[in-house]
C-alpha cells in the first residue's frame, strides 16, 4: 500500500538542500523515504498508508521550499 509522488521543488540549490530534504522521513510520520534529484530539483517520496501529500507539500514549504506535484503512482 505504498504510494511515491513527486514534487518540483523551488529554491533548491545545493548539497544541503539534498540533506535537508531527504530528512523528511524523520519530520513526517509514515513517510518511507525521500530523494531529490538536485539536477532536476524533483524530490520522489514514498508514502505508507494514511500520509496525505498536502501533508508532505506543507512539510516542504516550512522547509523553504515551494513544492509543485509532478506525479502520484501506487507502489507494489
């Protein structure tokens, strides 16, 4: 019952960005995990049952960052 979906983040910049972000998991409950891809600025983040997106988007925005969903797909 795992989902991933994807956000393009705003004012990413650097390495720490990367570190920051990918942090999630520990600020947000039943959030699996999260990557960003500097390159592209796209953070891909796996979520467990019950984590909304709009949950993560806000987590990302109290970070610094203005998150745009890119995409949403189940996970087997």
């Amino acid at each position: 019952g795992s989902r991933c979906i994807q956000f393009y983040l705003e004012g990413v910049h650097c390495v720490a960005c990367v570190w920051l972000t990918e942090k999630l998991p520990e600020f947000v409950p039943g959030v699996r995990s999260a990557r960003l891809d500097l390159g592209n600025s796209v953070a891909s983040v796996t979520l467990g049952p019950g984590v909304s997106a709009a949950r993560v988007a806000r987590e990302f925005a109290r970070l610094g960052y203005r998150p745009h969903p890119v995409k949403l797909s189940e996970l087997d």
